[in-house]
C-alpha cells in the first residue's frame, strides 16, 4: 500500500531526506522545491518502509487504506504529480538515496560560533536547528513576544492543529544545552544591533514580514474594516490583537483576496462553535463565534478562477469540511477557464469549483461563497461598514454587497530593521543568499543575514524557511570560516546581564515552559490542546512560576551564554 501526502503538508523536507528509495518530491535541492503547494509520494516507486510516517513533523502522511474519507482526493493528487511511465518502471530510480543539501562544516578554531537568531518562528528555528548540528556553537533566539514559534502559534488556524504539531520539533531544537530563548524582548528597544553584533560572531534576522499590504480605497478607515491577518491572530489569542474589534453582528462577511488566508477566515468564520471549542481558539473569539449573526462570507478575487491564489490541498480541505457555493455566472467562468487551462494543479482547482452548487439564497447553514472578477472600489457606510461597492473587473458594471465586515487578505510586507537596509519596493532586506547587502556598495554587510520572508518575500510555506535556513546557515559559517566575522567583545556572561538590566521581564527558556504547561494544563480541564494566555502580563507570570533551577545551573548556564 503506497503511502500519500494529505493536506496538512508543511513542505519542510523531512519525509525527503527519510524516504530510502527517493520517491518523494520536488526535493530540496530541485528548482520547484520552493513554490511547490505540498511534496507528493509516487505511489510506484514507494516501497511502504513507513520512514516519511515517523519523519513528518504534521503528520500529514498515511497509507492510502488509512486515508479518511476527506482524505481521498489525495491519491490521485500524489499520483499525478508524476509521469505516465510503463508498467513496472519506477521513477526516480530506487538505487539512489534521496538527495540531501550537505551540512555546513565549522572549521575554524581559536573559539565557539555564537549567533543571535532575531525571531523565533519556523525560519530562525529552522536556523539555529542547522546551526547547532555543529559542534562549537552557542545560538540565543530573541523573540519580542514572552511565546515563541511565531506564525505557528498565531497564524495557523487552531482547526489545523496536525500543522501546528511543527512547534514539537521547535521544543527539541530549544532544549538543546547551547540553545538559549530571550523572549519578550525587542531588538532595537531592549538592545540594538551593534550591541548583538558586540557579543555575537553574526546576527541573523528572521523576523518575517510582520505588515499587511493595505487597500488604498474610500472608506477603509470605517470601523468594520479590517484585515484577515489580524483577524488570525485575534482568533489565535495573540496579546496584540487579543483585543481587536471584530464585529459578526451582520449576516454578511466580505473577504477581499482568496489565497490560503482567506479561506482560513472564512472557513472559521462558518465553522460549528462546538468544533472549534475542541482546538486552541482563543475563549474571547470562540466566544464571539458563538454569538454570531454571520450567514455567508464572500471571498471576492480581482481575477477570474483560473488565478485563485489558494491552492489545490487547502481547497480540497475547504470544500469537504464547509458549505462552499458559486454563483451562476462564476460558474460559466469556471467552465470556460476549464476550457484552457492546462497547468496540472489549476486543472484540478477548476474542476472541484465546477462541482460546487450554485447559491440560491443565504442558507440556515453558514455558507462560504467564492466570487470571481470583482475588484474593489470603496467601502459604503456612514459612521460604519455598510456595504462594499465593486466594479466588475474591466468593465464599468457596478457590484454592490451589503455587509457589517470587510476584511482585506492581499498580502503582507516587511518592516525596516534599526541598522540594516531596507528595499522598499520589494519589503525585504537587501541580500545575496542570505547575507544582507548594503544596495550603495553591493558590499556584504559584516555580520548580518537574514532567513525567512525578510529574506526572500512572503512566499512558500511552513517548511519553505527550513531550505531557506540551510542557504542562509551555509553562507554565515562559510563566512566564520574565512575569517569575515568580528570576534565578538564582550564577555559570556555579560549578555545575560545586560538583558535582564534593561528588561526584567525576560523569558528564558524555562519560563516559556512553564507558559506552555499551564496552558496546556488548562486545556486539559477543558478537553482541549491548551487554553492560550492573551495577555503578556499572564505570560510573564506563568513565566515566573517556573520551578527555580539550581544555583549551579544556574551559573553554568550563564557561562554557557
């Protein structure tokens, strides 16, 4: 029984570098890996071991007998990835391993590596990950916030929690005894650059891309305006948008923009109360859920459906978990891209949309309802949101939708970095494989990288940044190997207390543990994954109740630092 890749995929190449007979891919050393929507298992060349099963940080593969009935769609999804070939022909061919990206080497001696990793998200997890499979070398991991793991804990969904079970191999990376967590403390606010750059070799920045692209159209600053990044995290308990206004007091939501976050909102927005009373959603909006007045959300695109920005496995998990439906002249198109399109995974977008029924009227049922060719002219509302008026795309037709919630969901941008370049028009730091580089001289800039959506843009997924972590890891210690990078000044123990000097509040990684037991103790109680703090004032105090470690412990720990 071949084994297949389902929808909770995370891209990370875990499974690649498992699999003995190099039957799963694009690999990460092959040009698609990047832009890929999921890694897919030939279902001829796989021999059942069941290595890529224990390799998954998601669990997102299975033998195709064990598949759910959801599930299904996805042995054909595995399946044509690959060639048509002869019977018996196995592609690639089973006397391979599966290529693997080779590891940097330290090799330079007269003392230890030590990097600042700047964000404790899948990049500069994945970062100090390949950092420490070293010998000789010390990664501190800052993080503004006191919880780290970044957009897993806040930005995925709490109804894909196989996804979230990433953050299992973040929690082995930071127990490693040369691995430290500053958390709730901010770069440029509690320490600068230069003074990172002061008790480091090299600092590198995978702080994402933290901002929304904006909408510039009449009446987005109307209360009822939003973004469904925020709405992400105020649905996640992020203590920054804890306290975000979400108004589903009308029966109507619109969403503009239908990539995968999109249909993340929408897919929330309709789902059961009760089933989301099962996953990690914070209390504040499942309680606001369960007290909604919203009957449909609309998931407008500017486009038609053959650009649908989501892609095939998360449409697949969307159309057999909620009520999604077409109008009847978004259906014509659909037909007519049908007609066209030959790209594999465009194909099977339309011919899923081509099955969708056609929407009558708002049904009993929360509906989600994908509207093609509409682009966005002004927000209608006097005082507040009353509707969104749109012009049909290339013509002059005026579409108008009632509505009390507009939600934007077209991208994301990155944020300038105190003492680093910065490209406005791209929104990432300047870089050649990671090492930023100062734009006036074309000069690399000593001791600074980056990983992750600063580097390279918001694109990919989960396990896009472990790739991007190994290029970016690779070029900083072949740099440490040359001599390029500063010994740093200060001594060891120094850092520690300048940190707490400036920032009491410091979480370490003892105190991130203690956080994440209690809230999964509170889970427990409820029947739930854990029951998150919202706020960083109970952060800091479930932090400070962490069990004291002894003072020699204590005292190593420092002179590990």
């Amino acid at each position: 029984m071949p084994h297949v890749i389902t929808q909770s995929c995370c891209s990370d190449g875990s499974c690649v570098y498992a699999c003995p007979v190099n039957c799963i891919h694009p690999s990460p050393d092959e040009p698609g890996f990047a832009t890929a929507e999921m890694l897919y298992i030939d279902p001829v060349a796989c021999v059942d071991c069941g290595a890529c099963v224990s390799a998954c940080p998601v669990g997102a593969i299975a033998p195709d007998s064990k598949l759910t009935a959801t599930q299904l769609p996805f042995i054909g999804l595995n399946a044509a990835f690959y060639p048509e070939r002869p019977a018996g022909v196995k592609l690639p061919p089973t006397s391979q391993l599966a290529p693997v990206l080779p590891a940097p080497q330290v090799r330079r001696g007269g003392g230890d590596l030590t990097v600042a990793v700047v964000g404790s998200g899948p990049a500069g997890m994945y970062a100090a990950d390949e950092l420490l499979t070293q010998k000789g070398v010390r990664v501190n991991v800052f993080d503004k916030l006191p919880t780290p793991f970044g957009l897993v804990r806040a930005g995925v969904a709490p109804d894909h929690q196989n996804t979230k079970g990433v953050t299992g191999v973040f929690a082995r990376i930071s127990k490693r005894s040369r691995f430290s967590f500053y958390l709730n403390v901010e770069v440029g606010q509690h320490i600068s650059h230069a003074e990172l750059l002061q008790h480091h070799h090299a600092v590198l920045y995978a702080v994402g891309a933290p901002n929304d692209r904006r909408l510039d159209i009449p009446g987005m600053d109307l209360p009822g305006t939003g973004t469904a990044t925020e709405t992400v995290a105020w649905i996640n308990g992020h203590p920054d948008f804890a306290g975000l206004s979400v108004d589903l007091g009308h029966e109507r939501v619109v969403v503009i923009g239908n990539g995968n976050v999109a249909l993340d909102v929408a897919r929330i927005l309709t789902a059961d109360p009760d089933d989301l009373a099962r996953t990690d959603i914070s209390d504040t909006a499942l309680g606001s859920l369960r007290n909604s007045a919203v009957r449909e959300v609309v998931i407008a695109a500017r486009r038609g459906p053959i650009d649908s920005a989501f892609t095939l496995p998360e449409l697949i998990g969307l159309t057999s978990t909620a009520e999604v439906v077409l109008d009847a002249d978004d259906h014509a198109l659909v037909q007519q891209d049908l007609a066209t399109a030959t790209d594999p995974l465009t194909v099977g977008k339309l011919e899923i949309l081509a099955k969708l029924p056609i929407a009558s009227h708002i049904a009993a049922r929360p509906r989600i309802r994908l509207a093609y060719r509409l682009t966005p002219h002004r927000v209608l509302g006097t005082g507040r949101v009353s509707g969104i008026e749109f012009h049909r795309t290339g013509t002059d037709e005026v579409v108008q939708l009632v509505t009390g919630l507009v939600l934007t969901s077209i991208g994301y941008r990155g944020a300038p970095i105190a003492g680093l370049p910065f490209d406005e028009a791209a929104a990432v730091v300047p870089n050649e494989h990671g090492r930023v580089v100062d734009p006036a001289t074309g000069r690399p800039v000593p001791g600074a990288y980056v990983a992750g959506w600063i580097k390279r843009g918001p694109t990919g997924f989960i396990g896009t940044n472990k790739s991007c972590a190994m290029q970016t890891v690779s070029n900083l210690v072949d740099d440490f190997n040359a001599g390029l990078l500063t010994d740093p000044t200060a001594r060891p123990t120094m850092l520690d207390k300048l940190i707490r000097a400036r920032q009491p509040n410091v979480v370490d990684g003892a105190g991130w543990r203690a956080i994440d037991a209690a809230e999964t103790a509170r889970g427990e109680a409820e029947g739930r994954p854990r029951v998150k703090f919202t706020t960083v004032a109970d952060m800091v105090a479930a932090a400070a109740a962490a069990p004291e470690r002894p003072v020699v412990s204590r005292l190593l720990a420092g002179l590990l630092r």
